[in-house]
C-alpha cells in the first residue's frame, strides 16, 4: 500500500468514527461548520440505540491481548479467546476497551513507535467490528514501580516520591507527562493514581504507590494528578484517570493479587482516613474509579468484597458521595476476587453491585456469556446494561476517543521522552530524596571517595547507582546481596568495603527480610563511613540497626537513582520530608521518625 493510499484510509476509517460523537461544530463533509453540537448525554443514547445487546454487553468488557501489533499471529490468543490475532479479538467480542502489559506472559511493549502501530490497527479492528467504536485503551502508568512504558518515554518517581517534595504542581505537571506520553502512543485511559491512603506500613501491595498515609495529603496529590491526567492539554492529548481501590486498600495486610484481605476499620475510620481522596478525585471531575477485591465489613457485613458488594459500590460510592462516572474493577483475575465466587458468577455479580467495565476476566468468552444468559434469564435486565454502557460512551466522548482514536506514529518521538520532560521528572526526583538519620555525620561528605562500594539489594539497581556514582566522580563497583543476603554474600561485602572509602547499602524491605539488618551489622563492624538508602519502602529505617546515616529515595527508577547519587556526592542537598510516619520496626505504635521529618544540610 502507498502513503497516500494509507493515509487515505486512516482518513476513511477516522470519519467513520466521527458520527458518532455528533461534532457538528467541526464542518465534516456536508455539514455545516456553524451547527451546534449535541450533548453527550443525547449522542450517548443515539449510539446506544444502534447497539445490539451482545454488542452492549462486548462495550462493558476490558482485557489483554496478546501481541506487539494489531495483525501478529500469536499461539496465546488461541488459547484465551479463540482465536490467532490481537485484532480478531476486539472484533469477535466487539470489545469496549484493552489493556495493555509489559510482563513476560502479556508484552504489548517494544518501543513507542511500536506502540502507536499496535494502537491504530486495533482501533480499525474495533471501527471494523459490530459495534464500530472506538477502544478504551489502558495501561497502569502510575509511575515508579508500576509502569508499563519505560525508556526512552519518560520514567516519573512513585507517588510517595512525589509527595515527598510537597510539590502539588510537580504531581500534576508528572501527571501532564504520563498522560501526553500515553496519549501520543494510543493510551487513552491510565489506571492511576492511586488514592489509597497508606495507614498500615506493613502493607505489601500499595506502600510507596500511595502518596501519603495522612488522608489530607494524600487528597491534595490525588486531586493534583487527576487535574494533570484530564485537564492539561485538548482533548486528544489527555487521558482519563482512574483513582484506585476503592473504598480503600491503604490498611490492608495482604496481597489482593494473591488472596483476600480483610479491612476491620469501623465505618467513621473509614470517612476519615480513606474516604477523602477518593472526595478529592470526585471533585477534580475524575472519569473513573476502580474497585478494590477486599472485605470491608464496616461497610458491607456480607464479606463480600467490595467489587462485588452493592452497599459499597451503589450505596457508599454513587450514593453517599454522589459519583457519576465509570466505576471498573481491577482485575477479575486477581485470586482475592475468585476466592468467593466462580468466574461465571462474579461478572454478573459485579455488575448487580453497581459495576461499569470488568477488567480481565480469567476466560472472557465465559464472563461475556454469563452476562448475556443473565439477561435473557431476568436475572439482570437490559436497562441495567444499558446504564452502564451510558457511562462508558459519554467517557469516550467527552475524553475525545470517539472523535481522535488514532495518532500518528510519525509524531511519536517528538512528543515522548523529550528533553524539557526527562529534565522535570529529573527535577522531581531531586526533591524527593529524603534524608531520615545522620547521626554519626557521614553526609555531606568532607571530600570526595576516590572509591565506593554499592551493596544490598537489586542486581540492575546496584549496578545503575555504582553507574551514576562513577559518573559523578567516584569509582563505584556494585555488589548486591539481594533481599535476603547469605553469610557467605555478607562476607564478601564485608570484604569488598575494606578497600572503598565509601560505602552505600541498599535496602527493600527489611521487615520482610529481616537477614538485610545482618548485612547492616556487619558493614557497620568495618568502620568504614556508611550510607544506607531505603531503595523503597521508607519504613526500613525505623528498623533497629546500628547504620547512623539513613535516606530514602522511595523507588528504584533511574531519575530517583541518579538524584539519590547526586544527594550522596553533594550535587544537591535532601529536601524531601516524610509523607508518613516510619515507626519502631514492627512496634507501629510507636513512631521513630514522624511525619514531615526530613534533614538537611
């Protein structure tokens, strides 16, 4: 096909689109550019008219695919829906939305180019398909530790990170980034942020994902990034934002991934500590809310969880705090989720609770037949449906899907990863680095370490920082010992610091993998000036350990690694405070260092 032909269908196959939002205002062939345009309440219901329900039912449903492009013949789609092609998928369910992964059972994922060609070719797929709309197109970009489109797009700190500055207008302006960087490859929808608020240290899920385990913060932040996601820039270059897990997931002490937690915090804790972001992310316009797979049974004494709990969902989150807009649920092939119910029953279930778009179910034909019997059964009515799928087409109106589902990969790499960009996650991560203990004086250092040593945890973040330290003027090797050093990998630390000037350990979660507080002990025994970084969690410096100098980056990304070097070798001085309190070890009753604690010098 030639340019001009191609180009020629993208401009066939983009107008075909455009009816459906009613953009009268635009002066598309043969209607008058002075007309006025309808709302998208009203186009909303003229689309759904059009719809059959099976169709309806497809425009609820979101999931993986597997494949780096639109037309790649790929054995695991066979084996999950059926059928050889990432675009086949999205045109025999007349899917609503897809999500894409960068793990190693789901790559979406080579570079940004790459992304933009895969995007375009399932949005045809979607125009080609019964339903002929648009995708919802999503990913988890919340930056740090979950992020799905890394280098050379822009990498941002995790959102205690950001918090840790004090900066509202870096969350948005980080939020700005993430949004238009997604947009420009295709994504128009971002899970993030979070907006649970971090009460329990021991929390294995969330921890530095959220931004603050004091409600106020945190309310501020997540009001902060929603305003980055949705209201910088014109419609297509924004994304809708989606704060997650309602109603909270901040105090739990398991891993929903893995199996149910149980949140037993009276219904008054909850309005107080866990409600008020997600009030915050209402009140900035948020497009969506994710459900969480936890048991709250203040709030619903069923034990059901919550994605699937009507008095939560309905009466909590429509009624009592008024939410209009798209609630899904995080992913149906989570085990807390499946714990309770078959993957039969839990999309119709949902959906009874007040549900909007499931995410991921384990076998998508089966949840998408189990919804269709449910209403040709009785046991959920068209008007149900109906409702939900409202809520979905005014989402993609209004965020611009309907009417720009395509972009254009020529532009890509002058819009991701660029230069002012990388500088201002830069930025941002300088002013988070938060100095926590310097008791013994190590930091700043007098001089420079003609050598230094990086050990503790993280293959690639040992070798990354040993990079940066040596780039700024040190001779760094790196050593990691992982989470859970050996004697004989403690032994040769040991050994390795007696030839260094300087010696910088990295921790990650040491109240999990309490050997890292051996390998502490025994650098500490050397004699040598020590630096340890919580690579992390921030909690690992209330720990006891005998280690007098303490910061914490609150991540492991690049930009957050280069500023923890900077801040070692006195290129810049620590200027993040705590966004919660780190207490004594495991004793959470007892605070060691406060929230808003944080050195300088």
């Amino acid at each position: 096909m030639t340019t001009r032909t191609a180009h020629a269908r993208h401009r066939r196959i983009h107008a075909f689109a455009l009816p459906l939002a009613g953009l009268l205002t635009l002066g598309v062939a043969g209607v008058p550019a002075t007309a006025q345009p309808v709302t998208a309440d009203v186009e909303a219901q003229r689309t759904l008219r059009g719809l059959t329900l099976e169709q309806k039912v497809g425009q609820l449903f979101v999931t993986w695919v597997n494949g780096k492009s639109a037309d790649e013949v790929n054995a695991k789609n066979k084996a999950d829906f059926g059928v050889d092609t990432p675009a086949q998928v999205i045109e025999k369910y007349h899917l609503g939305g897809v999500i894409y992964f960068n793990n190693d059972s789901r790559d979406n994922f080579d570079d940004p180019v790459q992304v933009a060609k895969l995007s375009n070719g399932l949005q045809r797929a979607a125009l080609r398909s019964g339903a002929r709309i648009p995708l919802q197109i999503a990913t988890d970009q919340e930056g740090g530790t979950v992020t799905r489109m890394g280098a050379p797009a822009t990498e941002l700190p995790n959102a205690m990170a950001i918090s840790a500055g004090r900066d509202t207008k870096a969350a948005q302006e980080a939020a700005r980034i993430l949004g238009h960087e997604l947009r420009a490859v295709g994504i128009n929808q971002d899970f993030a942020p979070d907006a649970d608020v971090n009460s329990n240290p021991a929390n294995p899920v969330i921890g530095v994902r959220s931004f603050s385990g004091r409600p106020e913060l945190a309310s501020q932040f997540v009001e902060a990034q929603v305003k980055g996601f949705q209201n910088s820039g014109r419609r297509s270059e924004t994304v809708s934002a989606a704060a997650k897990h309602f109603p909270g997931h901040g105090d739990a002490a398991t891993d929903s991934h893995h199996e149910l937690p149980r949140i037993d915090r009276s219904e008054d804790s909850w309005r107080a500590t866990d409600v008020p972001p997600f009030k915050a992310a209402i009140k900035a316009g948020i497009d969506s809310i994710m459900s969480a797979h936890i048991q709250f049974p203040s709030l619903d004494p069923s034990g059901e969880p919550a994605t699937l709990s009507k008095p939560i969902l309905t009466g909590k989150l429509r009624e009592e705090l008024g939410y209009r807009g798209v609630v899904v649920t995080d992913s149906l092939s989570m085990d807390a989720v499946r714990e309770m119910h078959t993957d039969a029953e839990i999309p119709v279930l949902a959906l009874k609770a007040g549900i909007d778009q499931l995410l991921m179910p384990v076998n998508l034909e089966l949840a998408i037949n189990s919804v269709l019997d449910a209403v040709r059964k009785g046991e959920l009515t068209e008007r149900r449906i109906d409702e939900s799928v409202l809520r979905v087409l005014k989402l993609k109106l209004n965020r611009g899907i309907l009417t720009s589902p395509f972009v254009d990969p020529a532009k890509v790499m002058s819009k991701v990863g660029t230069p002012a960009n990388l500088a201002t996650a830069q930025g941002i991560a300088d002013r988070s680095v938060t100095a926590i203990r310097n008791d013994g004086g190590v930091l700043p250092l007098k001089q420079q370490p003609a050598k230094t040593l990086v050990t503790g945890w993280g293959v690639s973040t040992t070798t990354s920082l040993a990079a940066k330290l040596t780039a700024h003027g040190t001779q760094a090797t790196a050593l990691q010992t992982g989470q859970a050093p050996t004697d004989a990998q403690i032994s040769q630390a040991v050994a390795a610091a007696k030839n260094v000037d300087l010696v910088v350990v990295l921790t990650n979660n040491v109240g999990t993998y309490p050997l890292q507080g051996k390998l502490l002990q025994a650098l500490a025994d050397t004699g040598k000036p020590v630096v340890a970084v919580a690579a992390q969690i921030p909690y690992d410096a209330g720990y006891e350990n005998p280690i007098e100098t303490w910061l914490a980056t609150y991540g492991y990304i690049s930009p957050s690694l280069e500023a923890l070097a900077r801040v070692i070798l006195g290129k810049v001085k620590p200027q993040g405070k705590l966004p919660v309190d780190v207490p004594a070890g495991k004793d959470v009753g007892t605070v060691k260092y406060p929230f808003g604690h944080g050195l300088t010098w």
